[in-house]
C-alpha cells in the first residue's frame, strides 16, 4: 500500500520525471566514483534514483526523504532489484545520520529545495567523513524549470520562506560561498543539459503540469476560480518559447550545475 504523502511533491505524478532524471543521476553516481567499501547518502533521495544506482557499487547506501509516498516508491524499486538501501525519513536540514557517516554523499535536485540552506550545507558538511565528497546537482538560475516556477508564480500560493532561490545552488559563484561557510570547497564544477523529448508541445505542456505536485494540489482551487485554463495556456506558450522542433516532436532543455565539494580540512593536516 502506497504511503500516505506528506508534502505536495507526491501530489502529481513526480515518479514520472523522475525516470527522465535519471541520466543525472547516472553523471552523478559516475562522477563520484564509488568504490565498494565507501558508505553512501543520497540525501533528498526521491523515488531513489542515485541511491539505488549507488547501491549496486557500495554495500552501505542510505536515501533520506521527507516524502513516506515516495520513500516507499524507492523502496519497492530497490527490493525488485535485489538490492540493500538504508531507507530513512528525515529532513536535509536535520539529518537522520551520525557525524562523518559517508564517504559519499549526493544530492539530485534534492538539497537546493532545502528552506535552509546554511543548516542543509552544513547537514551536508557534518555527515560527510573527513576525507569524503559531496556531489550535488541543481538547475541553473534561469533554465527551464526555474523559469517555470515564475511563470506558475501567479497562480499558486507563495512558496515557504527559504534562505533563497533553489537556484541559488546552480551557481557556483553563490554556492560556493555558502558551501565555504560549512566548511566545503568545490573542487570541480560542471554545467550540462538533460533533454527531454515529447511528441508535441502539448503532451510537453500536460508533463510538466501532471509532474507537478504543487501544482497538482492547487487544481481544484484553480479550477472553482476559473483560473486553471489560463494557468494551462500560460504553461502552454512557455512550452511554444522554451521548446525545439526535434524530429516532428519538441525538445526541453534542462541545464544544471553538477559540482564536487570535499571538506575543506581535507589535505590539509
Ligand atoms: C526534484 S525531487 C528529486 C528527487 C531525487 N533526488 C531524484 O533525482 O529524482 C526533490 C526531492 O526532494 C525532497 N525534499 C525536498 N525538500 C526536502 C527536505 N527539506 N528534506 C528532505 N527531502 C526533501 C522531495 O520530497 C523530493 O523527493
């Protein structure tokens, strides 16, 4: 039985984004290159992407999420493949782990929706071991789905005060400072785009919306106010602006900064 959901982000049908995510989680788990004997988090886990493939290279991976409905999607995902994941409910910004409890920690479009972004760094930084890495993936400001959030910004409640915009961790010149303040120095930063391809800017439109949990949630409210439509055709020619004619279908270009971050003791004795 599905878990019952807590947050919106299991509102819509965020599994379905997930598996276009997982070429993300691909770079991430490679970039990271995990070895057998290294203890893994994957913080923000979701529907388990990262963590599962990392659990297929270490023997102790944990994946941590404030979302039950989606904790439990990973969890069925992992025992269909045969494999041990440490399964655990808890925030970024307070942990469910011990101190230097991973060698490798990940976060996939996870940590950067932290409200607190100094406690979710420093979460980052302290179950981090000393001579560990953190790998975290976040959309660059201005790419499609920040972009997205200000389009859909008039027509749902405002989002919970937060130390910034999730973008803000898609910039290395805003993320590195504040990594710096809990001790993380970036050692390698990258800037990729993950495509994603739709018959038409229609099913584009209807992916983005039923993907959605926040906005998901709002439909009903949307709808008794006569906005939904104008939400729609809003979404709708944003798709017709953002969108690439791709092989009598349309491509979406999802730019995101993948940075590598070590303890900034590390090396230095
Ligand atoms: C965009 S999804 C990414 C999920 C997964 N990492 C992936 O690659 O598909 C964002 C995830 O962050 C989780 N999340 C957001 N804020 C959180 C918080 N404060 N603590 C724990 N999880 C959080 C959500 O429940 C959701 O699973």
């Amino acid at each position: 039985m599905m878990s019952a959901s807590v947050t919106t982000w299991a509102a819509g049908d965020y599994p379905a984004m997930a598996r276009r995510l997982v070429p993300v989680a691909e770079a991430m788990v490679a970039a990271a290159a995990i070895r057998p004997d290294d203890r893994v988090v994957d913080v923000a886990t979701g529907t388990g992407n990262a963590a599962i493939l990392a659990a297929q290279r270490a023997a102790r991976t944990v994946g941590v999420d404030f979302e039950p409905a989606l904790l439990e999607l990973a969890r069925r995902r992992a025992a269909d493949d045969g494999l041990t994941v440490d399964w655990r409910l808890g925030d970024v910004c307070r942990l469910p782990l011990a101190d230097d409890s991973a060698e490798v920690v990940l976060s996939v479009f996870g940590v950067m929706y932290a409200n607190d972004h100094d406690a979710a760094a420093r979460e980052l930084s302290r179950v981090c071991a000393p001579a560990g890495r953190v790998l975290l993936a976040a959309w660059t400001p201005g790419s499609l789905l920040p972009a997205l959030g200000q389009v859909l910004g008039g027509y749902l409640p405002p989002p919970p005060a937060a130390s910034g915009p999730p973008s803000r961790w898609g910039d290395r010149a805003l993320v590195g400072p504040l990594l710096a303040a809990a001790d993380l120095r970036i050692t390698s930063t990258d800037v990729h785009r993950l495509d994603l391809r739709f018959t038409s800017a229609d099913a584009a439109t209807e992916f983005l919306i039923d993907t959605a949990g926040h906005v998901v949630a709002e439909r009903d409210r949307l709808v008794a106010q006569g906005r939904w439509e104008a939400l729609r055709a809003d979404l709708r020619s944003f798709v017709g602006d953002r969108g690439v004619a791709d092989d009598g279908g349309v491509r979406l270009g999802l730019e995101y900064l993948l940075l590598t971050a070590t303890p900034s003791s590390a090396g230095t004795a």
